[in-house]
C-alpha cells in the first residue's frame, strides 16, 4: 500500500515538473532540466506504483469443476 501512494506522489511531482517545462516552453525560454527531470519521476512513480499494487483476486471462473474435482478426490481418497 505504501508504495502505491510513493509511486502516485512520484507521479504527481514528475507531472508538476513537465508542466513546468511547458510553461517555460510558451515563454520561449525552456529550460530543458525540468523536461528529463519530470519524464524520469514520472516513469520511476510509474514503476514504483506497478511493484505495489494489489494482486489479483483469485478467479471465481470454474469453482464449479474445482468442487467437482475435490468431491471425486475424497472419493478416491475414502477407498
């Protein structure tokens, strides 16, 4: 949990830093530090986010069968 919250901070930062750059863009004086500084936050936030999230629930798909394959199981188990 906490690293999703650092990686959206991340992100948050890295995004501040590319509009910064933009603005300073439209005054035709970019500063190009802000650029390579937000594009890399960005993308370390991005991959601190992807390590911490949540795994998958398990799949609910064929609990039928599986149920079905424990009975048969304890059958064969009991002989």
């Amino acid at each position: 949990m906490l690293k999703w919250q650092v990686g959206q901070f991340l992100v948050l930062m890295g995004v501040i830093g590319l509009v910064v750059f933009f603005i300073t863009d439209q005054v035709k004086t970019p500063d190009y530090l802000f650029f390579c500084s937000g594009l890399l936050v960005v993308l370390l936030g991005g991959y601190v986010m992807w390590l911490g999230r949540n795994p998958a629930p398990p799949s609910e798909r064929f609990r039928f069968l599986k149920r079905m394959g424990g009975k048969r199981e304890d059958k064969k188990k009991k002989k």
